[in-house]
C-alpha cells in the first residue's frame, strides 16, 4: 500500500471548505492586540492567549528590536553547544524567582519544554498519569519517554487515587496536570492533588501555559491556591501571557540541572533567538512591576463570564478569562462561529474530534487591553447570534 494513500483519503476538511465552514488557517492582515483583520474586516479578537495584551507594548517590541541589534537574528546552536547567551541565564534566573522556584530552564518552544522534560524524566517502568483533557505536548513526552500512561478523569480526586492505587509502590510516578485548563477555562484542583501525590509517592507537575499571568495575580495556578512548594514543577511557555515565543521548566536546582543535561528537545535543537528571549524577559518585567495588568485581565474576564452566562449560554466550570461556549455539537459551532465573524467578533472553533462528542464548544478568551466599549459589542453580538441560531 502506498504510505500517501491516507493523504488522498483525507477528505473531511475538503468538505469543510467546500461548504463555506472551514474556521482554521485564516491568513490575518493585522493582529493588533485587541483587533485583527481578515481580508479588509476589522475583528475584535476574542480568540487570541494573548493574554495581558503585552505584545504591543513599546517596551516588550523594543526589547527585541535591541536585541537583534545586540545579538542578531539567531544563536544558530543547541543551548548545550555554543547557543547559550548570557540573555537567556537571565531570563531563567528571574522566571524562577518569579514563580517561586530554585531554578528554571529555557526551551525554544512550550511543546518542546513538555517534550523535553516528560521524556528525560519518567523512565521505561516509570508512570506519568495525566488528567484527560491534558494538553496535546503532555500525552506526546510521555510517548517520547516509553514510560506507562495512565490518565483519570477530568478533576476527578477519586479516579485519581483510585489510577494510584493501582499502580506498583516502588515505580516511579509524575502526576501531570494543566493548571488553567485552555479549552474550558478551569482550574486543577492542586489543593486536592498535593495530598493524593504526597499519600503515593508520586511527585507533580503543572503545565501553567495559560496560568502564568493569569492566575495567582499573574504568578501562576500554584500561587493561587498557596501550594507554589509543593508543586514540584512548573512548566509554562512564552507564547501566552509572555508575549513572545518559548518556555520554560522550573524546580528544585538539582532536578533542573537533570533536565538540562538530558532533555533531547533542548540538546538537539536551536536555542531560543534573542529577540524572543528579551521580549519574554521584558515582559516578565512588566507582570512584576505593573500589576494592574493582570487586574485588568481579571475584570475584563469576570465581566464576560457573568454577561455570556446572563444571556442565557453555558459556559461550564470557567473561572478565569478563558470562557467557553458550550454548544454540543459541529454545525451549531459553526452557525455561531460564522455569525459572529460576519458581526465583526472572532472567536475559535472547537469540534469533534478535537473534543469529545457532545462537548463541541466555542473557544473565547479576553485581554486586559479589552475595552468596555469592545467587550459590550462582544456580548451584542453573542446575544444577536446565539437567538438567531437558537441556542438562548
């Protein structure tokens, strides 16, 4: 059989886009923050992780233009052969203060930080057990890693121990959690966690992607429920609320010194360029100096919870700005999706099967650079759409 035959099959999206329905790969003019434009239309971006709307800030776009000047386009090395600048241990050396760790690592890319560091550490008899809706990255580094997979359901404490209990008392176990689930807007429960872990020996790990900045004023999921000692691991990347591109892995010295030396994505790749470095530091500058960012983001963010779930649309568990709408299945989310693009609000589709059946949601989120005057049209829109397509 030829290997190409699965790409001549591929069909679903051809119908998609035949049918006037596809919403990915919108090539935009202009992502200006708060509005985007698409083919001449202004939109008002409510689909972006751009969380504290840094990535138009003067001093985060002036860090990377000096930077290129500084160090030019690219470190073209591994970060364990000549790629290593004196920018990046700066960078690790405040991210880790910042998050409350011994020491931190920088990787190129967030997948690459999970990719890295869940296959340097969970061994071939080792477990790593993951809440189900974990991010894609988590399930690919526990691949990588050939250790054995177990997953409980979504913020179930009592699946979680029962998937503990089961497994050998002497094998190794890394517990991986989001700490801001992306997709729904929740939180993990790590005040409920941390003892089930302590109770089996297993040790933990937050991917706090979409918490950092976000939650905890700005300091990550962990400082928000107090427990940022007890987490073992923070991981998080720079193409949220650090307005750049990268991540990083941060904990106790010694386990940090272990990924370092044998985390593959880092060996084996470029490291990360200078401009993004020095956005990334600039703007973790700007979460510890002006925490009235982060204020804004939050009030931004409880306004919308409260006006999308007035107007009559399920918005699940969402405690956060990254607000969901629950809808159930692929034509709906698409109805709404198209109606609120024509009504100038871009938002991002999530069906099946990037999402269980039943589950079909639209994807929204807000910036802390949002007005009152944008949000308000938001939920103008949301209110004219969803009676037209029927779901309020």
């Amino acid at each position: 059989m030829d290997i190409f035959q699965k790409c001549y099959e591929y069909d679903m999206i051809k119908k998609m886009i035949a049918e006037g329905h596809y919403p990915y790969f919108l090539p935009l003019s202009e992502n200006e923050g708060t509005v985007a434009e698409y083919k001449g239309k202004k939109l008002i971006m409510c689909g972006s992780n751009n969380y504290l709307g840094l990535t138009t800030h003067p001093k985060v776009r002036e860090a990377a233009i000096a930077a290129i000047h500084q160090y030019g386009t690219s470190c073209t090395g591994s970060r364990f052969l000549n790629g290593s600048l004196e920018l990046h241990e700066t960078l690790e050396h405040e991210i880790a203060e910042f998050v409350g760790k011994e020491a931190a690592l920088v990787f190129s890319t967030g997948m690459q930080t999970n990719l890295g560091t869940i296959s340097a550490l969970v061994g071939r008899n080792d477990y790593a057990i993951l809440d189900k809706d974990s991010h894609a990255s988590i399930y690919d580094g526990v691949k990588l890693s050939y250790g054995k997979l177990e997953r409980f359901a979504h913020n179930d404490m009592e699946h979680l121990e029962k998937v503990l209990s089961s497994l050998p008392e002497e094998a190794g176990k890394l517990i991986i959690v989001d700490g801001l689930f992306s997709m729904e807007g929740d939180l993990a429960p790590l005040d409920k966690i941390i003892p089930i872990a302590r109770k089996y020996g297993a040790r933990l790990m937050v991917d706090d992607a979409h918490g950092i900045g976000v939650t905890g004023n700005g300091h990550g999921t962990a400082a928000q429920f107090g427990l940022t000692k007890e987490v073992d691991l923070i991981m998080s990347t720079f193409s949220k609320s650090f307005a750049s591109l990268g991540g990083f892995i941060s904990g106790d010295e010694e386990i940090v010194h272990y990924i370092k030396h044998n985390a593959r994505s880092m060996i084996f790749s470029a490291s990360i360029q200078p401009a993004s470095a020095a956005a990334a530091l600039a703007a973790l500058r700007i979460m510890r100096e002006e925490p009235e960012w982060n204020q804004r983001l939050i009030k931004n963010g409880n306004k919308m919870r409260k006006g999308l779930s007035e107007l009559g649309f399920n918005i699940g568990n969402s405690v956060t700005p990254v607000v969901p709408i629950l809808i159930g299945n692929n034509e709906q989310t698409f109805e709404m999706a198209s109606g609120l693009f024509e009504r100038g609000v871009f938002v991002n589709s999530v069906i099946s099967p990037a999402t269980p059946p039943g589950r079909q949601l639209l994807r929204t989120s807000y910036m802390a650079t949002h007005t009152d005057e944008q949000l308000d049209q938001v939920l103008d829109a949301f209110e004219y759409v969803g009676k037209k397509v029927g779901l309020i």
